[in-house]
C-alpha cells in the first residue's frame, strides 16, 4: 500500500482583520510527482490567479483536503503559536476520522520547530486519535522545500483571500487587513471614529490598535505551554 505523505500550512498568521486559515493536504508518495508538474510551490511566490488555477487542480490530486480556521477572537484569546498547533491538530484528527492514515507529515513552522512536533503529538494523545508510527517533521520554510506543504498553503492563502473578499463585501474594501497596508489602518480608524467601537473582526490583541487608535490591546490568557518555553 502507497505511503501517506501530509503537509500543513497557515495563511493569516500576521494580519489584523479576518481569521487564520490552517489546511492539510494528504497525498499518496507516489503522487508527489504530480504536484510538481503542476507548479505548486510556495504559494507567497504566486499570484492569485495561479493560486486559484493550482487550487482547482490540486484538488484533483490529493487524497484529503482538511481546514481548519481561527476566528479573531480565538486568536485574541490564545498564544498563536499554540493555536497554530492546535489547528494542526484538529486537521490530522480529521484526516484520521475520515480513514485516511498519514505515514509522515510536514508542518510549516512559524515558532519553535520541537514545540511545534511535541505539541501536535500531545494534542493528538488528548484527542484520542491513535497515530502509531506517524512521523512529524515541522521546519522554517517547508513551504518552500516541500511540494505538498506548499499545496498546502496554496489551498490556505487561496481561502483567505476569498474570506477577506467575503468580509469586503459586508465591511467595505479595507485592503489587505495587515497592518502594513494603509487602506487597512485608514479603515480601522474611520470605523472607529464613526461607531465608537473596534470593528468584530479586528484582532484586538495586536498592538497595532494601541499604535492606531490609542486603544489598549486585549492581553491574551497565557498557558502552560507559554511557561514551558522558557
């Protein structure tokens, strides 16, 4: 039986509207040839209309698309790093549910590379899900190394932008929403001056509001894992 290779990435991380989108992508190791051919790679090295074609076709290939996504305010609760690895989680357990036994995954890592590995094998001990001699391998820029990481976060930065879209269309065009781009902050600030209130899909945890608006920034609950990686 073909081995089950995986890979996971995040699009969404940094920005200060919208959710954070984490996908996996499984496919059979034989099939890694497939995602080549096609152009997948790092999807940041991509324009939208290449992520969106590549979307359609990786879809064709793999054996299991999961998502898994974390609203503002989960993130202005929760260290991110953590709630990265728990998305993670949750996309494995999924894949699992659905039959689909995963021999090595591939996270893209954001943060500590061994907490990123410890992490996701304790939350999957927590969610019962029995992975055997499932290996995970998280490293800086497996996006770029990896074929079916950078599927991955393909499908993830293809639904964020469809999200922010979405949220445009209900909100108004306020860009990008990093807080790098000023269509964004100019947004933010007429939103605010006009109601009286941070908008529900701002984060209010980044300090960016406090830069912007004069408005102190929600201070996140810290956890265990916050006093482990000291």
């Amino acid at each position: 039986m073909p081995r089950t290779v995986a890979g996971i990435d995040e699009a969404g991380r940094g920005p200060l509207v919208g959710d954070m989108f984490v996908s996996l992508i499984a496919v059979d190791e034989e099939s890694l040839p497939l995602l080549r051919s096609i152009g997948v790679r790092d999807s940041k090295k991509l324009s939208p209309e290449q992520r969106e074609k590549l979307f359609i076709e990786i879809a064709r290939v793999v054996r299991i698309v999961v998502v898994s996504r974390a609203t503002p305010q989960e993130i202005d609760e929760r260290n991110i790093n953590e709630l990265f690895i728990e998305k993670a989680c949750q996309c494995i357990a999924k894949a699992y549910r659905c039959g689909v036994e995963i021999d090595t995954v591939y996270i893209d890592a954001s943060g500590n590379p061994t907490k990123v590995v410890n992490g996701v094998y304790s939350c999957l001990r927590r969610l019962g899900i029995d992975v055997g001699s499932m290996r995970v391998v998280a490293e800086h820029g497996a996006d770029a190394r990896y074929e079916v990481v950078g599927a991955a976060s393909i499908v993830a930065k293809v639904l964020r932008d469809a999200h922010i879209k979405a949220l445009h269309r209900v909100y108004g065009d306020f860009g990008s929403g990093y807080p790098s781009d000023p269509k964004t902050i100019s947004w933010v600030r007429k939103y605010y001056e006009e109601r009286g209130e941070i908008p529900p899909i701002v984060r209010r945890s980044w300090s960016t509001l406090e830069k912007v608006l004069g408005v102190k920034a929600v201070k996140k609950c810290r956890s265990l894992l916050d006093y482990a990686s000291r």
